[in-house]
C-alpha cells in the first residue's frame, strides 16, 4: 500500500467507537455509516433536549 498525501490515519469522531480508518477524504469524520448515524441521532436528540 502507498502512502498518499490524501490517505491518513484517524480516529473515529463517535463517543463510543475506539476504531482507527483510512481517511481518504478530509471530511470524513466516522469509522463507518453505522457510527455517523448514531452520532448524528445522538447529536439530534441532545438539541431536542435542550430546547425543552
């Protein structure tokens, strides 16, 4: 595997995902779909929680 400029390690940005990815693209954030979409959930249920 070559090492590009636009390939590099991170961490998933999910509270509970310890998973490390390849991102090959700068905005991606999750480990997998599956974990940005229970943060976005997370992320929509704290903003209903505080408007009340």
């Amino acid at each position: 595997m070559c090492d590009s400029p636009a390939t590099s390690l991170a961490a998933c940005a999910a509270d509970d995902c310890i998973r490390l990815f390849l991102r090959r693209h700068a905005k991606r954030q999750w480990c997998s779909t599956r974990c940005g979409d229970r943060a976005r959930v997370a992320r929509h249920y704290a903003r209903l929680r505080a408007a009340e």
